[in-house]
C-alpha cells in the first residue's frame, strides 16, 4: 500500500529535519551556496557573471535570471527552475517545498508548510506538533488495519494451504479409482471379447447358448402372446380367402356341369382346365385349417411357458420348434398379400432373434425373410450389449476421472498470489448493497447486478493482475446491454480486514467498476515494524 510505502520514507526524511535555520525559503543543505565575499557580494548560482551586493538576496526583487537570488520570496516565481520551491523546514514533521507564487499570497498553506514560514512573520501560526499528531495517528490507524488485515489474511492462507491439500488428496484418491477402474475395465474387456468370440463361434455352428432364466421365459410368452395375436389374424384372412377359394370352386364345379362342350368355347375351356390343374396341386384346404391348430399350439405354448418357467431346457426345444416356422409361413405365402407377407417374415425374424437373444434358440439364418441383414452380419446378443455397455460406461468414468485429474493438477500449478492466497478464494462470494442494486463478487466466478427483480451477468472472470497495493480482477462477457455493448466489470482489490464491496461505478455504459476490500490483498512486504513516539520527533 501506498500510504505505508509513503510513512517508509517519510520516517527517513523526519530526522533530517530537526533545526531552524537562518535563510528563508533554503533548505540547510544549501546554506554553503549562500555566502558573501569578501566584498560582501554574491554571484547568481546559475549565472556567476552577474554579481549583486549579498543583501539583495531575499529582498523581495529578482536579480538572477535563473531566481537563485530569491530562495525566500515570490519575487523569482516566474523564473524558479522546475521543481525548485520555497524550502519549509516543518521543525516536528516533514520539510516541505511549496511553489514560489504560495509565499506571502496570504494563505497559511499548511498541507506543505506546517511552520507557517511560507507568510510574513506572524501571519501563520507554527502547527507541524498538531498536524504530525493527527499524522500520526492515522499512520497508527492505518498500521493498525494492515496488521488485521494481514491476521485475516494467515488465516486465509491457512484455507487455502488446506485447499491445496484436500485437492492433491483428491488426486491421489482420484489416480487410485483410475487405477481400479482401468483394471476392472480390463476385466470386462475380456469378458466382452469372450463373449463376442462365443457368440461368433455359436453363429458359425449354429450352437445354442443354455443361458436362461424365469424373466427370459416370462419375456418370451409375452412375446409369443403377441405372435398368437397375429397368427390369429392371418389365420381369419386365411380363412376368408379359403371361404372365397370354395366358392369359386362351386362356380366352376357348375360351369363345368353344366356348360356344353358342343359349342366349342374355347375360353370355357381352358377357364376349366386351368381350374382342375390349379386344384389337383394345392394343399389349401388342409393346410389352412393346420393354421388353426398352430394358433392353438402357440396358446397352449404359453401356458406351458407359465407353468413350467423354471424348465427352461424344455421350453427351448419348444421354442426352437417355433422359431423354425416354416411350414406355416409358406403356407400364408400363398394368400396373404405380399406387403403383409414382409410384416409377418419380419415379425418372426424378430421373434427368433429375440428367442437367440435369451439363449433359447439358435439364430436364424441370414437370409431369412424379413432379416434385413446382409450375409455375414447377426444380432448381438443381451449379454454382449449389457457387456458393451459396461466397457462403455467403465470408459466414460475413467475420461471423466482423468480429466478431472487434469484439471486438479493444472489448478494446482496455478497462480494464486503471495502463499497460494488466492487459492482460499475459489467459489467465495462477496455481495453489498452498493446504490439502487445489491452487487455480487465471486472471486474467479462471476460479477452480478442484483435488484428490481432480476440478476444480471456483469461478466465471468477472465483474468488477474498484480498491482503494487491491490490486485485487479476482470470480469467479460456479461449480459449484453439493452441497445448497447455486452457487460464487463473491473474489481481492484484493496486491503482491508474484512471481504466487502466499498463502491461500484458505471463509468461507461454497462461497463462496471468495483473498488472492494479483502484481507487476501494485504501485503505482508508493507508491514512497518516501526514504533512512533514523540521522541523520534
Ligand atoms: C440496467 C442496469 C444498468 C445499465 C442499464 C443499461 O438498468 O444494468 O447498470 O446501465 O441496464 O440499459
């Protein structure tokens, strides 16, 4: 800070100035310059040419072009080379140097000259004893606040070297899950690849897993409740179709009664003889009631899944014998129309895969109606997925451990100030009510504007700076102004015992300034170990 900087100086200025001495407006260490020869004459310090009698000096008249010859009057005002200046000796606090056109104005300028020399003898009374009083006791309570903003900072510090300790110990816990989790994640590696090598092997031979269990088999009888629904379906279509087939038969069993080959009509003819052909090779009328029978397996079929859950080998058999569905689906071939023809093949491709799925039937062959698939391909089964998806989630957690692990570890290495400070305020918020609003600091966070019903983003911190007695945080990207710029904030941080916002300005239109307080800016290299007493006076 600044001001203790100032009292540093100050102090080592205070025992210089001690006595009173003879030449107004000359500081003693000049007093050598100022002496008569022998003739009782001077010469003028920038211009030894022009001498003048010793006892113009200080007349009130300006002789030397360069004003040496008047140190203690206003007369050379307009000449004093820069930085010159009447010299107050200030006997009891600090000398000052006031410009010449002060002296005799007939103002007491006491901020400078607490003797009162700067006037005519008598004007100004001599108050450096009350002026380095008061000086002192703010210098007092100045050190006095730096002293307990620096307590508050030690404890700060202490937060922070804990901070730093809960995040390496973090770490550390955080390698450790890593290290587990990729040897687990080995683990169900292999258990993946083994599966996906047995599966493969089983396609290839066309092996059936014995993996089942009460669930599977309730899966499957409620699928093949399905299946019974739509086999129903198909078979009342089937049905009607064969209602329709024996009536045309009738039609054409009388036409063929009763038409008269005499008349030669070849159309009758060949209608008829197409007719015979066509009946003497189909099996429809048999096979369309088996569809019915199939209905009333699948029916019994689920039944028995209920009763019998638990025997499992036994159901597979029956749902092989299902799966394999030939028969009756070349049988509905032959009526249903093709679009419902692709429904159903893909229905029971469906089915079986399932069926293969739960380890209760072989899976169906690539070009089986309704697959989809390209020869070569086959369906997963649950268990690979359920792998799979371990391996996938095991994975994830350990990219989201690693990354955390980083971002730990780059947090670590990060500047936080003077003792790691700073780092005790990660997620601290500051907030006041400063004006019309309520303003919110979160040190590395964000700056808000807070009032009249809404909560507004001044900005996320960007960056941080040291300056010699407080640190300057920025804060971009806010919320974008009504008709104007996005909103940023700048916060200096200055020294003070306690976190708290002092005063918030707009200097430009949505563009923020914060002046605030935090022990974390006190800087323990301005502590003055200096005691004060009148003595050193
Ligand atoms: C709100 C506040 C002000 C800002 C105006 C701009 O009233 O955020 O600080 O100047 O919006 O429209």
């Amino acid at each position: 800070m600044r001001v203790f900087g100032l009292s540093i100086s100050a102090f080592t200025a205070l025992t210089l100035a001690s006595s009173a001495w003879g030449l107004r407006g000359l500081p003693k260490e000049n007093e050598s310059l100022y002496k008569p020869d022998e003739n009782g004459n001077w010469a003028c310090l920038g211009h030894p040419d022009i001498v003048i009698s010793f006892d113009k000096i200080n007349d009130d008249y300006c002789d030397c072009p360069d004003g040496s010859d008047e140190p203690g009057t206003s007369a050379c005002a307009a000449v004093a080379p820069p930085g010159g200046g009447f010299f107050c000796e200030n006997p009891g606090h600090f000398p000052g140097v006031l410009p010449y056109n002060r002296v005799d104005d007939g103002a007491c300028d006491y901020d400078i000259c607490c003797d009162g020399s700067d006037e005519k003898e008598g004007v100004c009374i001599n108050k450096c004893q009350e002026i380095h009083d008061e000086y002192i006791k703010v210098l007092k309570s100045q050190q006095d606040a730096l002293e307990r903003g620096l307590q508050a900072r030690q404890k700060l510090v202490a937060q922070a070297a804990t901070a730093r300790d809960e995040q390496q110990k973090e770490i550390v816990k955080k390698e450790k899950e890593l290290k587990e989790k990729q040897t687990f994640l080995e683990s169900r590696q292999e258990i993946l690849d083994r599966l996906v090598e047995t599966q493969e092997q089983d396609v290839s031979s066309g092996k059936v897993s014995k993996s089942k269990s009460p669930e599977a088999i309730e899966k499957v009888a409620i699928k093949l409740e399905d299946l019974k629904r739509s086999y129903g379906e198909f078979a009342s279509r089937l049905q009607a179709a064969e209602s329709d087939r024996s009536q045309l038969d009738r039609i054409f069993e009388q036409l063929k009664d009763t038409y008269n080959p005499n008349f030669n009509d070849p159309a009758v003819k060949d209608s008829i003889r197409s007719w015979e052909e066509v009946k003497s090779n189909s099996q429809l009328s048999s096979d369309a009631s088996s569809v019915n029978l199939d209905t009333e397996s699948l029916a019994a079929l689920i039944q028995e899944l209920h009763e019998y859950r638990d025997e499992s080998s036994a159901v597979l058999e029956r749902q092989q014998s299902i799966a394999k569905g030939g028969t009756f689906f070349k049988i509905l071939s032959l009526f249903v129309p093709s679009s419902s023809q692709q429904l159903l093949a893909s229905y029971l491709y469906e089915l079986k895969v399932w069926l293969a799925r739960q380890g209760l039937a072989a899976y169906p062959p690539m070009d089986h109606p309704g697959s989809g698939h390209q020869a070569g391909e086959y369906s997963e089964s649950i268990e690979i997925r359920d792998a799979r998806k371990v391996v996938e989630n095991i994975q994830n957690e350990i990219n989201d451990i690693q990354s955390a692990i980083e971002t730990s570890l780059s947090d670590l290495s990060a500047d936080y100030g003077q003792n790691d400070v700073l780092r005790a305020l990660r997620n601290v918020c500051v907030e006041n009510p400063v004006g019309e609003y309520d303003y919110e600091v979160c040190f590395f966070g964000q700056a808000s504007q807070k009032g009249k019903g809404s909560n507004t983003n001044l900005g996320t911190y960007s960056s941080l700076k040291r300056e010699s007695d407080h640190f300057v945080m920025t804060f971009e990207n806010g919320a974008r102004c009504w008709n104007g710029p996005i909103r940023r904030a700048q916060v200096n941080v200055y020294c003070g015992s306690v976190s708290e916002i002092s005063t918030v300005s707009e200097p430009e239109k949505c563009e923020y300034f914060f002046k605030m307080t935090s022990p974390a800016a006190c800087d323990p290299n301005l502590k003055v170990d200096v005691e004060i007493t009148h003595s050193d006076l």
